[in-house]
C-alpha cells in the first residue's frame, strides 16, 4: 500500500487550502501561515505579515524570530485585504484556510500556498509532520459554536468573569478576547445566527480544555 507524503484539499474555488500530512492528520492552517511567513519572509527580509486574531500565537512568534513585524487583524478577507493594502504586507493568514499573497494582488490563493508547501517539502529531507512541527506549538480547541438566548449578555458576562482575574488581558478587536499568561481564547458573535464562536488556545491540553469547559459551561447555562 503506497502512503502519500502530502494530502491536499481545496474549497469549490480554491481560494482556500488545507493539507493533510504523512500519518493522514489535518494540518492546522496557523502552521502553514507561519511556515509561508518564514519563507516570504527569507525573500523579503524585515516585511509585515498579516494574522486574524484566532490565528495561533505561534504565527506572531515566527514573525519575529524571523525579523518580520506582525499585524493582528479581525476574522475575514476585507479586513485583512484592507489592512494589507495599508501596510504593504507581503502575506495574510487566516485560521480558515485563507492566504493572501502580495504579489497575487493580495487576493486569497489556496493553489499559492499549496506550492510553497511542496516547494518546502521538496526542499527538506523530513515528512511534513517533522516539518511544520516547529509551528506547533500549542493547543487549540477549533472553533466552537453555542446557540445562546442573548450572545452580548453572555460575552459581557465572560468577560466579569475573566475581567477581575488578575493578569488577564481583555480587547475587543474582534468580539472578545481573554489573555492569560499560557493561554487565550476570543468569543465572537455570528452576524447572522445566534451563536457565539469560541476559539482557545493554551500551553496545555489539559489547561486548553478546562479554560474550554468553564466559558462552554457559562455561556450555555
């Protein structure tokens, strides 16, 4: 039985791109932003470099560990096709399999971030999983949704909640976002259906999944 070194997956018409390593495991797309990141970086030294704030903190770490400056952005292509415009960034990433290449008139092109996949898979003599291993650094829940009576009620209710602990950072670029010292999570209203979206990410998968379980408990009470 013949094993494939690199699954690939795209959207109907594919602006959007997911990968599948050796052992058949979904890659998560923040390890691709930040593997793309370090390569556009290596052509164009010191650049700015888009991320949508549900995007892992191991992009905004790869950024600089590379020389690049790193832009947090709101979820979706206008804003970051917007702030790539204002910045002159050279490549956006999104957690929803969304790339964004200056040079592809900043538009979203899931077959150019399949090729510098395989371009760096061809370059290097590991499997992907040992690859992209060095941008997977956390723990992340997905995105979960909630069906909620009142999604602002229970957002200002996280946010008492986690607001009066010490050492946490609250902002609201993009709904809520909650910052600890080894993990975040960010709590969104959909603008069109009563959920809220909840994304968490920590050290951990123990801490991921208590924090996880604590807002879930909350909000759906």
């Amino acid at each position: 039985k013949e094993k494939a070194d690199i699954g690939l997956a795209f959207d109907g018409d594919a602006d959007r791109c997911f990968l599948v390593d050796e052992k058949g495991e979904l890659v998560n797309p923040s390890a691709l932003t930040a593997l793309i990141a370090s390569r556009e970086l290596g052509k164009y030294p010191g650049s700015t470099i888009i991320y949508n704030l549900i995007s892992s903190k191991s992009v905004r770490e790869v950024v600089e560990e590379c020389g690049g400056q790193s832009i947090r952005s709101r979820v979706g292509h206008s804003y970051i096709k917007k702030l790539m415009a204002e910045t002159g960034a050279i490549f956006g990433g999104e957690h929803s399999g969304h790339f964004y290449f200056r040079d592809f008139w900043r538009a979203d092109s899931g077959m150019l971030a399949a090729l510098h996949a395989i371009a760096a898979l061809g370059e290097n003599e590991i499997p992907l999983s040992q690859l992209l291993a060095p941008f997977n650094r956390y723990v992340s829940s997905g995105e979960i949704n909630s069906t909620v009576n009142d999604a602002a009620a229970a957002s200002t209710l996280i946010e008492e909640i986690y607001g009066a602990k010490a050492g946490v950072e609250l902002d609201h670029l993009d709904g809520l976002t909650v910052t600890g010292d080894t993990w975040w999570f960010n709590l969104r209203a959909s603008n069109t259906e009563p959920l809220l979206r909840l994304n968490v990410e920590a050290t951990t998968d123990g801490e991921m999944a208590s924090i996880r379980d604590a807002v879930l408990k909350t909000i759906r009470a």
